[in-house]
C-alpha cells in the first residue's frame, strides 16, 4: 500500500490495539511489536506490523517522510481526558500561600481559587483566551499530547461560558492538538449566586446548557461534585438536562471526600468520573458493571498536597478501566506534562508502565469517545503518535524528556532537533 | 567596574548572598532583588544590585554579552551535592521488575542492584565512562545545574575505583559542569568479599584511600552505612581512615531504616549526612549542633517508592541546615533535575520555594565545601546562575522547564533558543 509517512525500524511499537476500553488485567496490554513500523497516508494509519513486512508492504509515496526510529520507541500520542486549559491569568500568589501552608478550601473560602481565575477570564476577550491558551497548547504537544479535553467553567455566566466554549472551537482548529469540548458550567457558584445557589443551579440548566447545545459548542457535560461545592442532587439534575440536550456526561467526583460523584456517575451513565482520590470499594464495584472509566489525575493531587493518591491499584483490580489526565489548569495544574502523570502514576500509585499507557492512550480515548478513531496504532485510525529516543522505561525520567518527535494526523508537528 | 557578561534587568534575582549554611528561619532567606542587575568579568560577579545602580557602576567590556532579562528570574546555577553521575550500563530490566512489584532489596539480594553496575563499570573503560558520563552532564546542565558532587563506587576493586575517579577529573577539565570528586569504595561489599567483609574494609582502608590519596583525585571519602551495607563501626573506621589520608567526610545515613549513619556524621565530624528518611529528632538536634548538613533526596524516594520522604520540617524547624540533591544512578536516580527536585522538596516534604532555592544553593554548596566560590550571587564569587523566564514558581512546572539560559564561569553554555 502507498504510505506518505514511515516510521521504520522502531526497536519498540507499543501498538495498544484491540478492544477498548482495557480493564483489569487487560489494563496492561500493550500489545507492543518488537523491530516493528508503522506508515500512514493522508492521516490515516495504513501499515502497523513487523519491520520486514513493512519493507514488502509499503510502498512509499513521492515525496513520503521516513523515520530511522532504530532504538526508539513509537507509542500513540497521548490523550489527555481532563483539563482545564482555557482561562487567563495566573494563581502565582495562591501557590506562594499554599507552599506556606495555606489549604485549597481555605483559599476557596476567601474567594480565591476557581473564582479568581472566574474574575480574570471574565474581563479577557476570547482572542485574549486563544493566545494564552495557545502557548499552553504548545507545552502539552511538546510532551506528547495530541488530543485534550478542555472545559469551560471559568466564566459562570452564559456569555462567559459561550466565550470559553468558542475559544475551544477555534482552537481545535487552528492547533495542531484536538480538542474535545465540554461545558462545565457547573465548576463553583459564582460570588453572585453566593446565596441563591439553586437559582445558579437552574441558570445553568435554563439557559446556559440550551445555549451550548443550540450552538453545537460542546459534546460533554461536566459538574464538580464536592462538599461545598455542587451535591449529587444538582448534579444530577445537571447532567440529565444536559443528555437531554444531547450532551453526554462526565463528573469530577470524590476528589476531596467521599462525597456521592461517583454514585452520580454510575446513576447518569456518566462515560467517566474524575479524580476519585477518595473512592471506595463499593463505588468501584458499580463503576465496574457499568462500565464508568476511572479518570485519575495524580499531579492535581500531588500539586494541591492531598497527602494521597486515588486508590488505583484497587480500582485496576475491581476492573474499573483506569485513564490518566494532566487536570491542567491555573490553580493546582502546573504540569502539561502526561510522562509526569505516568510517572507519577508508577511510583506513587503503584500502577505498572504498561498500564500507564493504556491509561494515557486507548483507555483516555474510550474517556472522550473517541477510541473508535485515537488511542491505538492500528489500521484505519489517525496517525497521532509520538517516538521516543531509548525505550519505554525512558518516559519515567523526569527533568529529561525522551520525546524525539510527535506526530499528529500523520505530519511531523514537533521535534526535538528544532 | 568594568563587565563582560552584564544580565539587566531581572524582574526577580535570588541572591541567596549572606552567610552558610543557612538553618531554621535562615533557611528560607534568598536575599532577593526586585528589579535587579548582576555582572561580571572573566568569570567573577562584579557587581549585584538594582538595576539603575548598575546602569550607573557597570562600564562594558568591548564584545561584552548583554542579556536582557525582564520577566525573568536570576539565581544561582545550581548545586548538585550528591550523584553517582558515572557509570556504565543501565539497569532497565531491574526498574520494570521494580514496578511490577519486587522490592530494591530482593533484587540486591538476588545480585543485581549495585552489584549489576559494578559488572559493567568494571568491564568499561575510562573512555567509554567518560563518553557515556558526558550526556549525562549535558542533560543535568540543560537543567540548570553547574557543580554537582560525583562518586566513585562502582567499581570495588583498587583499580577500577581509580578509574572512576580519574573519569571525574577529566570530565570536571572538559565539560562546563564542575565535578567534586567522591571516593565511596564502601558502596556496597562485592561478591568476591562476600564471605569475608571485614577483609574488604581491609582493603578499602588499607589500599584503596591511601592509593586514592597518593594520586589527588579525591576529595571527599563517604561510605553507604545501612543494615546489610556497612555497619556503623565499619563507617566510622573507613571515614576516620579518609580524614587521616587528608579526605573529608561524608555518609549515606538512614536512607533504609535508622541504621546509625547520622550518628557517626556527628562523630566523626562530617561535613554532610545525606538519605535521612529515618532520622529522628534526637539525631537532628545533634546533627544541629555540629552542624552536618542533611543533603535530601526525593527524587530517590520517589523512585524507588519507599513510601515516605525525609522528614525535612522536623530538620528545619530543628536548626539542621538543609540541603537537596539529585541522587543521579542507574538504578533510582532517573532524574538529572533539581527544579523536580524542588518540586518534591516543595509538594512532598513541605518545604517553601525558598527553603528549597536556599536547598539547592548556597546550603549546597555548603555541603561541598565550595560555599566561598560559589553557591550565591555575590561580588567575588563565580559567575554560575540560571535565567528564568517567567517567575520563581515556574521553577515548579515539572514538565515545562523555564530554564531559559545557563551561565557557567561567566559564559553562557546553554539557552533555550539554541
């Protein structure tokens, strides 16, 4: 077959092909190729196998990229299923009071956290959010991703939300990283609505998830369910008007305590609950039937000082399919990095490599709906892949990026020699 | 004064100037400058302080370099005060083993560990140690590193023990980064002494510090004191044997258990304890007193999943100066960064931005007995710093360095822009 781009000769190809979303002992399957390459033509992945086999197979294009991947290894670019990556401003202050001792519910409590960034996104215009956010962007493909969720939630009025939601739209097309959009009007109840929460609650299901809808500005619903925050009632009134409006659910859930999000998520058919840091065995249990992905975000908890990690080992074993995600955003989000998630995840979660990597590649897409297209290197999928110089077990080295190139929809978008 | 390296400007300039080590409240005193100048000329800062004084006292050198550095921030280029940086091989097999599950003791046990770094060390020559040694440099400079602390250990036998060391001298000639040598024949016992331990410490005290003496190359004797390792009579025997052949002290204390290594720091006055993830507040007081630094290491916490860090708190508020280093090594040490380091130091061990800067400095330097040259930003000392772009606490973005440029004796060796 024609190809306009090979990768040839990668000592590792950690296909992740076959069924998703990986579960259980599955979780680890990698389903990786030893000497193996990988072509694509127009986007599309036409040829992933053994090394000798390609040379016969393939026949390249005029003018087709090939890659000498001897000694690296090729793995399908990142999907980062949560992040908050749209907003203006900085929280640098916060973080200086939080290394001193200050705790995050304590700066929410003085109107601090979500609702200083809430005041600086909401005076930004969305060319503003669009060139912030774009330098973000650029981070994030630079470790590998190319495919992120991204959120509003920082506007809070149906104006604000609509802006947050087109500077998604735009730059979905105008980056090189896909974006899947999701509406999050439901992040915290804006000063405003400080006492009249339930007329917050019915703004968002009145007016601002109709709005979304009708202008087709995102494909999921999200709620932050948490003490304090929005309980599982109004998420769950939440969430089913926005299936009736045809966006599909997903929650951040039990992040601080075991407050009912998971519960919502399993209730609703939410495709995923987030965070989880404070899930239980009975919870996985349901999450597992449904089946409801674990999307874990261990540098939120690491950056915030949790003091603890969401139980990953046991929801891997009550076969909950686990994903990974960056939570990027401006209060506790300082990393746009997935190998530091990953790391993160080996050392001080417990999970192995390979489960890591299903975690931040095939199980992430099946997070946003998007396995049938992203998340493996197979036949028929876009070639959105990234090559790293030495093995697998290079991407755990923190402070020194193995990432020698990314692909996205089969161009070479980064690389590291310039 | 005259200048031929002038960076203008700095938004923010950690000075970290004043006396060492810094301990308790002193800890977290980086000296700093708002709006700042630092210059110097042929390698030594001639001038630190506000911007328009330097305007006003710096006369540039013809060819001078000029660097603009608004929006950024100016420190010290940091000090790396404990590294098993040369070496041969890769223990990759051992890390994946590690992540699904065996413990760094069952595989010391079993022969691998340090003993499968010593089969390959002893095999390599002093080429091929330096060769594989000097990218490894490179990647810890690219981090913002200029001195660093490096260790025989590998080798175990007279000779090969010279070998690492003479691998250090030429690389501290050749490579930008400065190397302060290390001689830690008592890394580990070998397996030909397997049997008869007290014979290798013979040989370590009656061959290999005197043979290391004789020919300059270190400066420093240290000793892995731990259950299973070395005993701390052993230690306190090897150490004493270094003082009386003109090699200062310092020791692996703590790391696995409180196995005595601090103790014997205090007895036998050495200038750094380095682990300490068991120490208790009796040793720290004493620690205090004498003062031996602590020299922490996350990253090898981390990495090796000991389920805890040092307690660094309990040591600061105990008046201990505090100091932090990568612990670069095939086995543990995947992270040639101090900014992840500090990371750590700052989300894991409770340490402010600027408890860990001073860290990671001055009390470094400190640490290596190099506190006169180097460590601060001050008139007299080397021009070593790290610029910045953006502010201190984007030295936390694991996975986005801010290093935008690195100064090494005055000239700049390494800059983000190529």
């Amino acid at each position: 077959m024609l190809a306009d781009l090979i990768v040839k000769n990668a000592a590792h190809v950690l296909t992740c092909r076959g069924p998703a979303p990986r579960a259980g002992a599955a979780q680890r399957d990698v389903s990786p190729i030893r000497d193996g390459t990988v072509a694509s033509f127009e986007g599309s992945i036409v040829f992933v196998g053994d090394a000798r086999e390609g040379d016969a197979a393939i026949q390249p294009a005029p003018n087709a990229t090939i890659v000498d991947a001897s000694d690296n290894t090729v793995l399908p670019g990142f999907v980062d299923p949560h992040t908050h990556v749209v907003f203006a401003g900085d929280r640098r202050d916060e973080l200086r009071r939080r290394l001193a001792g200050a705790t995050y519910r304590e700066i929410a409590a003085e109107g601090g956290g979500i609702l200083e960034s809430v005041r600086e996104t909401r005076a930004a215009s969305e060319d503003e959010l669009v060139s912030q956010t774009r330098v973000r962007l650029d981070e994030m493909l630079r470790c590998g991703t190319t495919t992120c969720e991204a959120k509003s939630g920082y506007g809070l009025t149906t104006e604000s939300e609509l802006k947050l939601l087109r500077a998604i739209r735009r730059l979905d097309r105008e980056h090189p990283v896909d974006l899947v959009a999701t509406f999050l009007g439901a992040h915290d109840v804006p000063v405003e609505f400080r006492d009249r929460r339930s007329a917050f609650v019915d703004l968002v299901v009145n007016e601002m998830i109709p709005s979304v809808a009708a202008e087709g500005l995102a494909e999921w619903c999200d709620v932050f369910c948490e003490t304090g925050v929005f309980t599982p009632d109004e998420a769950r009134r939440i969430l089913q008007a926005g299936q009736q409006a045809g966006l599909k659910s997903r929650i951040h859930a039990d992040e601080l305590s075991l407050s009912g999000g998971a519960a919502v998520a399993v209730e609703v058919g939410a495709r995923s609950a987030d965070h989880l840091v404070f899930v239980d065995e009975d919870h996985a249990a349901r999450m597992a039937r449904a089946p409801v992905v674990a999307t874990l975000l261990p540098a939120a908890a690491f950056f915030l000082k949790l003091g603890r990690f969401a139980p990953a080992r046991m929801l891997i074993e009550s076969n909950v399919p686990v994903a990974l995600a960056t939570d990027v955003n401006p209060g506790g989000g300082f990393s746009p990095s997935m190998p530091f998630v990953i790391a993160l995840a080996c050392f001080a979660m417990n999970l192995t490599l390979e489960e890591a990597i299903v975690a931040t590649t095939l199980n992430a897409a099946f997070a946003l709906d998007r396995h049938d297209r992203i998340g493996s290197l197979e036949t028929g999928k876009k070639m959105d892949a990234v090559v790293l110089a030495g093995g697998p077990v290079d991407l755990l080295r923190v402070g020194a990026s193995p990432i020698r190139m990314v692909i996205k929809n089969g161009k070479i978008v980064w690389s590291s020699s310039g």
